[in-house]
C-alpha cells in the first residue's frame, strides 16, 4: 500500500493534508478529489523528469487530460523574480485559466518557485507540493511559504499561499546524494530541537549512514518533523507570532547564502551552521545549557553537516541587516533556552554575532 500516513496543517481558511507515500501511487487519484480542474501544469527540474517521468506520467495518465510539462532550472540563483516572467509566458502560451492546476514537482526551490508562481498568476490558481527531496519533504513543502529571491535578500518577495495538498512519494529520495540527505537532516535537527522530548532524543541517536530511502526509521523522522511544523503553522499561518521559532538557525544561514551567493553552501549545510551561531548566543542571551550546543555540535557532526564557517564574521553580521525578520534595523533571532523552548524576536547586537561566530570558528 503506498500511502504511510497523512498530517493536516489546519489553518483559518483552509486544511491541507500532508501525506507520505512509499510511491507515486494515489497522486492522480487525490487529483480527482479537487472540483473542476480543467488542465494540469507539471512546473519541475528536467533532471528530475527524467528520473521519474514514466512513473509519474503512468500515474497521471488516468486523470484523461493532457500534463503540460514546464521546466525550470535547479538552485537558488535560479529562484530569481527574474525567472519569472518565462514561467508566466509558458502557463499564458498553454491556455492556463482559473481552474488550472500546478503540480510543483522537486526540491524545495521548486516548491517555493512553482508556487509563488501559481500564488501570482491570474492572482492566485491551485497548486499541489509533490516534494522529491528530504528537505522539502520535512520543510519547505509545507506550511504555504512561496517566494522567490531579490538581488539583496532571499525569499523576499513571497506570500502565504496555502497548496490543496501535498503528496511526499518517499521513493524520489531513493536517488538522493549524500549532501541532500544531509540538507534535509539539518532541518530535521532543527525541528528537533524546537520540540525536545523523545523526538530530540531519536534524532540523537541516528546519524546519516542510518538514513536511506528504506531505512526505517525514515517516516518517524520524516513524519515527526511535520507533525511538530503543522502545529506550529496550524496556530500561526502567517507568521506574526510563534511561527517565527521555524527560523531557528536562518538569520545566520540566509547571510552565509547571500555572502557566497548562494555557490559554496547548500540552504541545510547553511542551516546547520547557523544553528550552532543561534545555540552560543542562546547561552549568553537565554540561558542555554552550553551542553546543548556541544551536543548540537556532535549530532550535525555524525550527520555530516557543517558546524562553523571561515567566513568573516563581519561581513555575515553586515549581511544580516537585510534579514526579512528585522524589526526597526535591529537584528532579530530565534534562540533556546533548552530544546522545547524557544524565544523569538530576540534583539542581537551585530558585536554579540561576530563574538559568537569568532568561537565558532574556534571549534
């Protein structure tokens, strides 16, 4: 049977089910449920395509209407509001009206590109995460965050723009490299740390040669990580209160991205930094068990992940003045004062960034 389990992200307007699939099998099936759709637009990476074509489009073809495949390149340069425009032309040139459907097939840069695109066009049609990567899968797929990237600052033009469902076929990651087990693991600790309790243990407890498409502690981790971010999202959409703890670790990693211009570090190897930056100055500023950055430290090295950076530790502090989570041009973060709880909206000194990652790069 190919489908694992379903969670809900239940918001104000809207509830959207998040489900995990061994395969593709069911997608064109959860398809059929939506009213009315008059044509379906698959918005993907060629390599991707190619990977699972046959299987997708073996799915789809019982849904009797033609899939017009629309392909976008892989990458955060390539998540650019000037790609845009391409995109739109594609969907106009094939007759997309109101009742079409986009079907954001790929990683997490696909999902956020594809569906700011359905959020903007003919001001808003449906769309459906279908996420092949473990990062997407645990994060970026849901939640309803869509955005594309400005010359100064990632994922600053976006909405909140909610997908009718999401369909997480478990066997895309079966052809995953190691460094996107890892992207995804960087989240999933994460979240892990945002929960605590016996979700902050497990992940403790494994490390990234446990993790395969057919491990079996893969839906647990998988599962748990979208458990603990429904109810967060579930309790605030739009991100005027407690969904911000979701940025744990992200003002660091948004400026390591922004500095090296989005070539060196991959969004979850930036993440892991990141969250080692957030841990040290959670000691100072909330009270943090410094066992808990040592322990953080441990875990990122047995998943290998990155800890520390050998960026200068002035100019990141610099870059994160253009953070979107700032408030009055003071740099806001998330901190811990243990794993289960966090604190958002901290005001930080550009001083306190540069001493903390100073030590960093003392590890």
């Amino acid at each position: 049977m190919s489908h694992l389990e379903t969670i809900n992200v239940v918001t104000e307007h809207k509830s959207v089910p998040v489900q995990l699939h061994t395969d593709f099998s069911g997608l064109s099936e959860e398809i059929s449920k939506l009213p009315g759709v008059t044509s379906v637009f698959l918005i993907t990476e060629r390599s991707i395509h190619s990977l699972y074509s046959k299987y997708l489009e073996k799915e789809l073809s019982s849904l009797r209407k033609e899939v017009r495949v629309i392909y976008v390149k892989g990458g955060e340069k390539s998540k650019h509001i000037d790609r845009t425009g391409e995109v739109y032309n594609k969907l106009i040139e094939f007759g997309a009206d109101r009742k079409s459907l986009v079907l954001a097939f790929g990683g997490g840069v696909v999902g956020d590109f594809a569906g700011f695109i359905a959020s903007t066009y003919l001001r808003g049609i449906r769309f459906v995460q279908i996420p092949t990567t473990l990062l997407a899968c645990v994060d970026s797929s849901v939640g309803g965050k869509v955005a594309v990237n400005a010359d100064l600052g990632k994922n600053m033009i976006g909405s909140f723009y909610q997908p009718e469902f999401v369909f997480a076929p478990l066997i895309a990651l079966s052809t995953l490299p190691d460094r996107e087990w890892r992207c995804g693991q960087a989240e999933i600790v994460k979240h892990a740390l945002l929960s605590g309790g016996e979700y902050w243990e497990k992940v403790k407890e494994h490390s990234l040669s446990d993790l395969n498409a057919n491990a079996p502690i893969l839906p647990y981790l998988i599962a748990e990580s979208v458990r603990f971010k429904a109810a967060v999202v579930s309790s605030d959409e739009k991100e005027t209160g407690l969904r911000k703890i979701l940025n744990l670790g992200h003002t660091t990693a948004h400026a390591i991205e922004s500095v090296t211009k989005y070539k060196k570090f991959s969004h979850g190897e930036a993440v892991a930094v990141g969250l080692i930056t957030a841990l040290f100055i959670s000691e100072e500023k909330a009270g943090l068990d410094p066992k808990i950055s040592l322990e953080t430290v441990d875990c990122l090295k047995r998943y290998g992940l990155p800890f520390t950076t050998r960026l200068k530790s002035k100019e990141l502090a610099k870059h994160m003045l253009h953070d979107k989570k700032n408030v009055g041009g003071s740099i806001r973060f998330v901190l811990l004062e243990k794993p289960g709880s966090p604190v958002f909206d901290v005001p930080v000194e550009s001083e306190e960034i540069v001493r903390n990652i100073r030590r960093q790069k003392a590890l």
